[in-house]
C-alpha cells in the first residue's frame, strides 16, 4: 500500500515541494530512506517509532520503503519525521489518506510524541501559499513566524495527537488568527546617536551614508568611538518596509536563528570576528548555508579591525557588493542569497594601536600607514564610497552636558532624502543613491564646471581611480539630496572629496 503526504525542503532561501512517499509492503520487517536523505533523515524511524508507540500508535511489523521525491536533490535535517509518520498513520487506518492531500506537514518529532521546531518553516509557508495547499501543519514554536503569510491557514500544534485530531474532525482545531501586525511590533535599537560624545564629522558621515546606502570606512585609534557609531548606524536607518521584513526573515528562517522572534523587524547588524572563515562570511558548507553577507541583508555588516582579516575573505566581499547577491556554488548545487548590505568597516591609523593619539610623543608616519594600509586591497577600498577619520574625543567632549542630537531627528532627514531618490528612481531596480550604475551617474550627477574643477583636480593630484570618481558623485548627490536641492554644488562635491582620506595613501 502506498501513501503520499507533502512536505518542504531548503534551497538557500527558499523552499521546494517535496512529496514523501511511504510503501508498506509484505516481506522482512523493516524500514529503508531513499531520495538522497542526510543521517538526521536515517536515523528518523527510531523517532517515529517511539514517538507512535507512546501516543498509542504500534509501527506497522511491515517492510516500509519511504522515498522523498524529488530523488536527485539532497535532503537534510528532521522536519520530514511528521509526514513519514502520518503516512504510517494512515496505512493503520487511524487518519483517512484522501485527507492528507490538502496539507503541507513541516515539523520534527520527539520520543514523546511533542513536535519540534525546525528551521525553514517561513519559506515552507509561502511555498504552501504559492502551490495552492489549505493550510499547513507546523510545531506550536514556530507559528509565529508562519503568520506572516496571507492565503494559507496555520496550525502550530503540540504534538502528533493533536495532529491526528486536526485531520480526523477539521473544525475541532481552529488555525492561527494571528495577524502579521501583531508578529512585526516596533524596531528596537541598542543605542542612540544621542549618546555619542563629540565626533561630529563621523556623525555626518553616517547621516550622508544612511541616507545614500553607502558603504563606509572609520579610521582612528582606539576608544575614539568608532564602534560605538557603527552600532548605532541601524538606529537611523529607515523603517524597514513589509518585503524587506519577508526577505531578511526567511534569511534568519533558514539558517535557524529566528528563535522566539516571529519577524526580523529592526534591520539586522551582525559583526563577525576578523578570524572568520570564506565560508562563514560569504556562506557555504556540503548544504550550504547563508553567511554572514546574508544575514545582514537590508541591514550592516561590521568588519573592526579590517587590516586583520584575511586578504581572501575580504576579496570575497566584492561581488556581494557590487551585485547585492552572492552565489555559493558546489560540485552538486548552485545557490544565490540575498546580500544588499551597508559594509562599515573600523581600523585603526596604523598597525601600532597606540600612534595616532593626540598628545603622543609620536605619531603614524607615512610609511607605517602605506604599510598597514597595504593589506587591504585597492579593488576593495574602490568600493568603500565613504572614508572618514575619527580623532580621540576630547575631554571637553567627554564632559559636555550638552544634549547631542538623538537617531529619531537624523533619521527623519534620512527618510526625506531617501523618498528623494525613490522618485528619482521610479521604474529602475534600485532604491539609493550608491546602487546607482553608469547611466544613472551620468543622468542624475550632473556638475556645474566649477565643480568639474575640484573633480579634475581630485584626480590629478590625489589619483582617483574612474571607480572612486564615480562614487564621489554619488556620495554628492546624496549630500545635495539632503539638502533637498536638486542640483549638485561646489559644495556637496568638495565634502564628499573629503570622504576619500585613503586615496592619498595610494
């Protein structure tokens, strides 16, 4: 006798059909996996069969061939022991099999019968929703996450059987009525601009970055703030909209780190330590994984002390920048996720952390800086549009009384800016100033000659490549957008020629 019940599996991000297919046959008693299962699948029958015996269920003393189709594709983890077991359910008679086919099942099963949360349920849900199912079945922990998706009815459960009650009497179980604006709630930061003492220019440099998505470099020595500022970029950031929730929700979905969040609602900041491996910034593995690229999709990514990392983990990020995706690709699988991140990056002047600081006998010379700058590479620094300088604070900074001004006013002018450019960028597939392209630099930054002039002479004498040209004048629009004026003037290039410090070091 065969049944067939539905279920989910992960491919990067997103989620595809799988049909689990259970034969009880006549022969020697025993269970067998096929469909390129992983050791957590294997090992499943052992959970099923307990989990059946001590909700009153006996295993059938059958030979049992279960083959999770497609075949070719490579399957893991635990969220198939609830289909494989529903399948045996049925072959019992205990649940008819005509009542399977209008649910996807997602869920891992204890010894006792309790359903475990698993990872992926937020793709499984909307591939619920894209493949027409009535609702789909989940563990009780992870239906949060499912609620925000329209068009499919929930039904976060306890145990298998409360599953076997659902598909027995369908109204005796009612499905989640949770609505997507209760899961979202409001974004919370851990500081505000407001704290920060002094370092005004750093503070208007990730104001213009904020506003203009632009990837951004601090340079100064210990204790002067630079990551302090770089946590509290996020904080005035704009809102994140309902796709950019969805999206880098099912980035956390997949790679299990939702937890008790039901949504990614604050825009995400990670900080990796510089020994991070390729593999863990950009993502991989045998299955791969989303890196740390990905988990900050439509949010930060931290690099402090970037000379520390290693060269070919900081190469690696140039693609990501550049196309807002990175592809993993494997001998067996190719997988693209979503990478649309701000890159602050932290150093201090020289490879001697204590140099730089006001009042030392010495200073970093030329050299010392050429020497530790060297080990980032110029190809990259290209693509850091914003690379500003931040001093030791000074006392009188330190103990000033004087309110500093808070994230919520500075991102009141960022949102402005960024409603700017989306006008601006109506019917084209970018929403900011520093995803701009070769024609859109060419149509929207248009200088007057005298700002031509600061152009040419940052060129000839400080040796702008034709990449940090370009990013010269997408950083002066977005400063001129911030003003709210539409052209671009003297003023708006000269300060972001003096967001490219790194330029005289090379």
């Amino acid at each position: 006798m065969l049944i067939k019940t539905s279920s989910a599996a992960l491919l990067g991000i997103e989620a595809y059909l799988v049909e689990v297919e259970v034969d009880v046959s006549t022969g020697i008693p025993g269970c067998v996996t096929v469909g390129l299962p992983d050791a957590a699948i294997r090992e499943s029958k052992e959970r099923i069969r307990a989990a059946m015996k001590n909700c009153g269920y006996e295993m059938p003393a059958r030979k049992l061939t279960i083959n999770l189709a497609p075949a070719g594709r490579r399957k893991e983890g635990s969220a198939f022991d609830l289909p494989i077991s529903l399948g045996l359910l049925a072959y019992l008679g205990v649940i008819e099999a005509a009542s399977l086919v209008h649910y996807l099942f997602v869920g891992e099963l204890a010894m006792d019968g309790r359903l475990k949360p698993v990872r992926g349920i937020l793709p499984a849900a909307l591939l619920a929703q894209r493949k027409g199912f009535r609702a789909i079945v989940i563990p009780k922990e992870n239906e949060r996450e499912a609620a925000l998706v329209d068009g499919v009815d929930i039904y976060g459960l306890e145990d298998l059987v409360q599953v076997v009650r659902l598909l027995n009497e369908p109204d005796a179980v009612s499905p989640l009525r949770n609505e997507p604006s209760e899961i979202f709630g409001a974004a919370a930061y851990d500081g505000d601009f407001s704290e920060v003492k002094g370092q005004q220019q750093a503070k208007r440099a990730l104001e213009v970055a904020a506003a203009g998505a632009h990837n951004v470099l601090l340079i100064g020595p210990p204790g002067a703030g630079k990551t302090m500022l770089a946590k509290r970029l996020p904080s005035i950031l704009p809102p994140m909209a309902f796709e950019e929730i969805i999206e880098a929700t099912q980035v956390y979905s997949a790679a299990g780190l939702l937890r008790d969040r039901g949504a990614v609602c604050a825009r995400p900041f990670r900080s990796p330590h510089h020994t991070i491996t390729d593999a863990g910034l950009i993502g991989g593995g045998a299955i791969p994984r989303p890196g740390e690229v990905s988990l900050a999709h439509n949010g930060v990514l931290f690099l402090d002390e970037l000379p520390e990392f290693k060269r070919r983990v900081l190469e690696d990020l140039r693609q990501p920048l550049e196309d807002g995706r990175v592809t993993v690709a494997r001998a067996a699988i190719s997988v693209t996720y979503p990478a649309a991140f701000m890159l602050v990056a932290a150093m201090n002047p020289c490879e001697d952390v204590f140099r730089g600081l006001a009042g030392r006998e010495s200073d970093c010379t030329d050299a010392q800086r050429q020497k530790y700058y060297a080990k980032i590479s110029g190809p990259l620094l290209d693509r850091i549009d914003i690379q500003v300088d931040v001093p030791e604070v000074k006392f009188r900074d330190i103990i000033s009384r004087q309110e500093s001004e808070s994230s919520e006013r500075i991102r009141e002018r960022v949102v402005r800016a960024r409603e700017r450019q989306l006008q601006r960028f109506q019917g084209r597939k970018i929403y900011a100033n520093a995803q701009m392209r070769t024609r859109e630099v060419k149509k929207f930054c248009s200088v007057c000659a005298d700002s031509q002039k600061l152009l040419e002479t940052a060129v000839t004498k400080l040796g702008f490549s034709a990449r940090a040209y370009d990013r010269v004048l997408k950083v002066a629009r977005t400063i001129a957008d911030l003003a709210g004026e539409e052209s671009i003037r003297p003023a708006h290039v000269a300060e972001a020629i003096q967001y490219r410090m790194m330029d005289r070091y090379y």
